[in-house]
C-alpha cells in the first residue's frame, strides 16, 4: 500500500516556467512533510518542509503548499532554471519512537530546458 | 564541517554473500537511519539508531541488520544477498532527530548483486 502518492513521475518545463510537482498521503498521523532533491549521484537534500497547522510555506522560489482537509500538498518551483533539474521527493513523516520517520513518495524526474 | 560519508561507494556481490556497509555521520550527530532506493520501490526506510540502539525499523527482513558505535558511526549488514537486493543504501545523520526534521543524507553505496 503506497501512502504517499507523487504526481507526476517526470515533468519537462522551459525554464522561467512554473514546476509543479503533487503529492497525496493516507494517514493522518503524519504530521511533517518534508521536500527533497536528489541531484544523480547524490543523496537527497531537504529543500522545504511543512507542518500541517500552516497552509503555505515559501523560501525564495520554492513553495509548498498544504491542504490538510485534502490530505494533499504540492511543491512550486517559480522561474524554473536548469539548474533545478533533478529527481525531487515528497515525504510524510509521523513521530515515533522518539523519532521522526518518513515515508517517501516515488519521486518526480524534472528537467528544465534552457 | 564534513558531511555525511559512506564507504565503499560502490560494491558487486553475487547471490549468497553478505555485505557490510558503512556510515559516518556529521561530527556531532548522533542519530543515524539507513534507508534503500530502488527504481522499483523508491526511498524505504530501514532502520534508524539513536546512542548505539536501534530506535526504529522498516518492513524489512531480518536479512537487513545494523549497529552504531560510540562514535556514532553506523554499520548495516546485509547476509544471503538476493538480487533484489541491488540498490543504492543511504545513510543518513541528524542532530536530535526527536526535534525539526534535519536529516543529512551521504551520496550513498551502490550496490549491485550478481
């Protein structure tokens, strides 16, 4: 059972474009949703997270956006560059243990052409 | 400050064999979680250990095992390797991985089983 459904799998935009990319979880004990981006040959890198008591959440061109009635959340890259050209996760996390686990969704290939 | 560092980088084994792999988090760190990525499966996590105990574990057989030293250096294990198996592992460290989500990930082993 996948709890974090990501859409799309891969995303071309021509750069200055909007990059959107969606996801969509299951449980409602998650309670921290977390971006990352993979570039290849790299381990991820958290770009942007968000806790559910907030809808919205920018830091310089990336946005994320929360719907918490929706259980669903999206990440916005504006003026999109070729530089942001990578492999981006969502994740929901829950607390447990001591810990914050996450659960990943599958990913989203984008390519910016120049 | 260096970050996170995994080694080997890249490993082949064939059906049978075990491997042992390793982590070393960002100096201070002492929280580290492991996690496979596959084309297939995605990021999942496999287990995570805080002060040289493991804290949390994935859907993941007892194949799949790991310790964590004073250091907080981590090792995870993996014996009768299967080709499904052939993966990228990461390793990841945080400070305090109870509070914001601050996990640093290593460019990660790949690992390919014959």
């Amino acid at each position: 059972q996948q709890q974090v459904k990501q859409s799309p799998q891969s995303l071309i935009v021509q750069k200055g474009g909007i990059s959107i990319i969606n996801c969509a979880y299951e449980n409602t004990a998650f309670d921290y949703f977390p971006w990352y981006q993979q570039f290849p040959g790299k381990g991820p890198a958290l770009l942007i997270a968000i806790r559910p008591d907030v809808s919205e959440k920018k830091e310089g061109r990336f946005t994320i956006s929360f719907n918490k009635s929706a259980k669903q959340f999206s990440l916005h890259i504006m003026d999109s560059q070729p530089g942001d050209s990578a492999t981006y996760f969502c994740a929901a996390s829950k607390r447990t243990g001591g810990s914050y686990i996450p659960t990943f969704g599958r990913g989203t290939s984008l390519i910016v052409h120049p | 400050k260096a970050g996170v560092t995994q080694t080997p980088r890249y490993l082949i084994k064939t059906r049978g064999q075990q491997v042992t792999l390793s982590c070393s988090p960002i100096s201070g760190h002492r929280s580290v979680s492991w996690y496979q990525q596959t084309p297939g499966q995605g990021l999942q996590f496999l287990f995570e250990y805080f002060s040289e105990t493991q804290r949390n574990k994935g859907n993941f057989p007892g194949r799949f095992s790991g310790r964590q030293f004073s250091n907080s250096r981590s090792e995870m294990n993996v014996s009768t390797l299967e080709l499904g198996d052939s993966a990228l592992y990461l390793c990841a460290s945080s400070l305090d991985p109870g509070l914001a989500y601050t996990q640093y990930f290593g460019p990660g082993t790949r690992l390919t089983v014959l």
